[in-house]
C-alpha cells in the first residue's frame, strides 16, 4: 500500500511543475501589461465641434472629445486620454514584425 502513494506523489509534482511553467510562459506571451491603458496627453487637431465638446484626432488615430472646448475646425488643442500600452511601447509594431517575416 505505501508502494502506490509513493508513486502518486512524484507524478503530482511533476503536473504541478509543468503546470506552474505553462503559467509562466502564457504570462510572458500574452503580456497583459501592453493591454492595461495609460494616460496621454497631447495636442490634437480638431476635426469638428459638437454639443459635447471639440472632437480631435490624436496622432496615434483615436478620436478624442474634449468637453468645454471653444476652439473651431482646424485648430490645436490639448486633450488627455487613455490608450492601450502597446500602442507606445511599440509591441503591437514588433508583432507586426515577426508577423511579415513568417507570410510567405
């Protein structure tokens, strides 16, 4: 009977070693840390005057609202607002990357 238990224990801990190194590969892989979003701040064109505020375009091609705003089309105007953290750290650029070099 001790025969048996000892044989279970060492196949647990090698699952449980193999599942803690998945865990950890999937973490580096999947980097949840570019998806958290980060605050910028930078002056953007306004592409048009609403009731909510001037809508301008970011150079990073998001549209931004930015309330209490009295500027007119074609105007600068400095406007906050969060984008996903790989949009400046280049991740989603080195993907790309890799990407053209696997496609035939």
């Amino acid at each position: 009977m001790n025969q048996i238990q000892d044989e279970k224990s060492p196949r647990l801990k090698f699952i449980a070693l193999i599942a803690g190194g998945l865990a950890v590969i999937l973490i580096l892989t999947i980097a949840p840390w570019n998806y958290i979003p980060v605050q910028v701040t930078e002056n953007v064109k306004v592409i048009a005057v609403t009731e909510h505020g001037c809508v301008g375009e970011s150079q990073y091609g998001i549209s931004v609202v930015v309330p209490q705003c009295s500027a007119k089309v074609g105007d600068t105007v400095s406007a906050s607002f969060y984008v996903p953290a790989m949009e400046l750290n280049g991740y989603y650029d080195r993907v790309q990357d890799k990407l053209a070099t696997v496609q035939p």
